[in-house]
C-alpha cells in the first residue's frame, strides 16, 4: 500500500514531504504585497495564503504596501529577516520595470532577494468607460494626435504594468498620453469607469467583472494573441499594432540570504498549490493563466531575461519617475 501511495503521489507533493521535514515555520508568515487590497496581487496572494497556511500549520497574513509603485514593499521585503518568517509577492513591476523607471535605486532585482517559484501571469485589457467616444485603439490614436495632451489614461500607480502598457502603446503609436496615477489599481479602474480619465489598461482579473456587467468596454488586449477570459476582444497586435506585447508575471522571492530549507520549502508548497486542481480552479476564475514552473535558478534566469528585454523599451519611451 504505501509504494502504491509514493507511485501515485505527484511530484510536488513528494518534495514537498521531503521539504516539510527540514523547515517549518515557528511563527506566523508576513506575506508582503506592493499592490492595494482587490488588486489582482491581492487576489493571488490571499489565494495562496489560504492554501498555505493549513500546509505550513501557522497563518499566513497578507500585507498590503501600495505606496510608491510597489518600492515601499520591496524594500520591505529586503530589508526583512531573512528567517522565513516575512516573503514577498514579486512581479514584473517591481523586480523589472522600477529597475529603469527609478534613477536611485534603493534594491537590486537580481542582489536582494532569493526567488523562490513563479506563481502565473495575467493579460491587461485596455478599457473604458461604457460612455466613451473610443471604440478602439484606433481612435485613442486618432483624438491623442488630434489634440496632443489631451487624452488621460489612469493606473494604479507608478510603474504598474498598467502603467507601463500604456507608455509602451504610446511609444509604439507615436502619441503623447497623460498618465494619472491612483493609489491602486481600484481606484483607476473607477477612474475609467466613470470616464474621469480617458482610458485605462488593466490586469484582466480586476476588470473581467465590469467588462462581462457592461460597465467597462474592452477595445484590445496586450497579449499577443486574444485571451481565453475575453475571446471576443483582439490583441493590439491583431489590429495591427505589430510589436505589441506584455503580459505580468508574478511570484514568491524571500530576502537575500534565506536559508536553503526555507526557499525548498516553500518552493515545493508553491508548487503543491498550484497543482491544487480546486486552487488553480479559482485562480483561472480569477483571470489568472499559468507559467512555466521554474525552479529558483530557473526563476532567476527569468528575472535576468525580463531586465535585457524591458531596459532599451523603458528607456527608448523616456519613463522616468524621479
């Protein structure tokens, strides 16, 4: 009986066995998140930290920090204990696009923090109000050209991919769009909503409800090609806007120099979760499509790919946020 249990166990769970007998937590978990509660890291977090807690027998408790496009957090996160005790949610934003829109840099991505497994990725969706004059990418164009200046865009805060997407289609179209930043991603999206600002392009999780109620209009996604979640909106590349393309990863880092039983750990947990067909069922839910799973070598090649790839487009936009 228990070989046909270790034949049938997956592989995740058996490392996960095997982590569980060389660290624990003996303290409640701090998980920290650089984005507002209801924004999709919120989401994803308190996901895993539901699945986590009942797995590491302590709570996990999820920590918002939305200040300073996500600097706040990650700071935080490297200036933590390196005991196990305080992780953090890492992503795109954080770990690739601050590096070059943030001349004082006060962490290094690949220096500062042990990655530890990537969680998923998400789509934006460019949106606006059920009200607004655009009915396309095309026509975002044509008013920013039309009247340079004039045509706002909303995010939820500096260096946000929501953020970026639209500094990125700006670039690509030649146009000058006024970025107005709120503190989360909540907050623009109602900015949207409400035509209070022109257009907004946001992760697809935390617009999918208002886009389906028909309060949001989706006009294109950034993805290269269209999203399972809204099948019947292009990909800004299908419109012929050639080279577009981002979508946000996210995942777990803990501070330089944690020990190694710790990232096993919670590598092998992450993993469990994810392989959680319930777990992985909300997600998906949510708006949440998977990634590759890396182990953290894997995860730091990743990260070191994404900072060649985003420092010439960052910069070649003239993004800056000092």
């Amino acid at each position: 009986m228990r070989r046909r249990q270790l034949l049938l166990a997956t592989p995740a769970l058996l490392a996960a066995r095997q982590a569980r007998a060389d660290w624990a937590p003996a303290h409640a978990v701090n998980l920290i998140v650089p984005l507002a509660p209801g924004s999709t890291a919120d989401m994803l977090a308190r996901t895993m930290a539901e699945t986590w807690s009942p797995r590491l027998g302590q709570p996990v408790t999820v920590d918002n920090r939305p200040a300073g496009g996500g600097v706040v957090a990650t700071e935080a996160l490297k200036n933590a204990a390196p005991d196990g005790t305080t992780l953090g949610l890492v992503s795109q934003g954080t770990l690739v696009f601050n590096h070059f829109l943030y001349r004082q840099q006060r962490y290094d991505p690949v220096a500062d923090f042990a990655l530890v497994a990537p969680f998923a990725t998400v789509t934006n969706a460019m949106v606006v109000s059920k009200h607004s004059a655009f009915h396309s990418p095309a026509d975002i164009v044509a008013a920013a050209r039309a009247r340079p200046g004039t045509v706002t865009f909303s995010s939820g805060g500096n260096g946000t991919s929501h953020h970026i997407s639209m500094a990125l289609f700006a670039q690509l179209t030649g146009t000058e769009l006024v970025h107005v930043p709120y503190r989360g991603a909540p907050a623009g999206i109602t900015a949207a909503m409400t035509n209070e600002v022109g257009v907004g392009c946001y992760n697809i999780p935390t617009v999918l409800e208002q886009v389906r109620a028909g309060e949001l209009r989706a006009l294109a996604v950034t993805s290269a090609g269209r999203s399972e979640f809204l099948p019947e909106t292009p990909s800004l590349q299908e419109l012929g806007f050639s080279g577009y393309e981002l979508t946000t990863w996210m995942g777990l880092a803990a501070p330089a120099r944690t020990p190694e039983p710790i990232l096993r750990r919670m590598a092998a947990e992450t993993n469990l979760a994810l392989d959680d067909a319930p777990t992985w069922a909300r997600l998906v839910r949510q708006g949440f499509e998977p990634m590759p799973r890396l182990d953290p070598a894997g995860f730091r090649a990743l990260l070191q790919a994404e900072l060649a790839k985003w420092g010439p487009i960052i910069r070649a936009a003239g993004a800056n946020l000092d």
